[in-house]
C-alpha cells in the first residue's frame, strides 16, 4: 500500500512538472514573437526616422515652408577651434 502511494505521488509530481514545463515554453514562446515583433517595429521606426532626418527634406522645408533663405556670404562668420581670441 506505501509503494502505491509513493507510485501515485511520483505519478502526480511528473505530471505537474511537465504542465508546468509546457506552460513556461508557451510563455516562452509568446514572450519570443512579442520581442521579434519589436525589432521589426524599431527597425521601422529607425528608417522613418532617417527618412525624416533627410538633409534635403530638411532643406525643402526650411525653404517652402519656414521661408529660409541662405544668408549671403558676407553675412557668414566662420569661426575655427582654437583660434578664438578673448578681448
């Protein structure tokens, strides 16, 4: 009678660890297609974001929408590293 019960818990015991076993590969799993799906929406999001970041969109815009114009060359200071005096 010992050795059956001691049978029927073992029985018992294997059966909860491979449900249990089964429910975390599927948590697994789930968990694996969510981060997939991730990396794709980032990658996305990271080619829209050059796409945006363009310099001639930039240009375009600063032009027909802001109204920008080049300043004309004798407007233009250029100013090198380490040659900046102080008065």
């Amino acid at each position: 009678m010992t050795l059956f019960l001691i049978l029927v818990i073992s029985g018992l015991g294997i059966v909860t660890a491979r449900h249990e076993a089964r429910k975390l590969f599927m948590a697994q799993e789930k968990e694996q297609a969510l981060a997939k799906q991730f990396a794709t929406e980032r990658d996305q999001l990271l080619l829209e974001q050059s796409t945006l970041a363009m310099h001639a969109r930039v240009e375009n815009i600063a032009r027909t929408q802001l109204k920008m114009v080049m300043p004309a060359a004798t407007n233009v200071l250029v100013i090198q590293p380490g040659k900046i005096r102080a008065r």
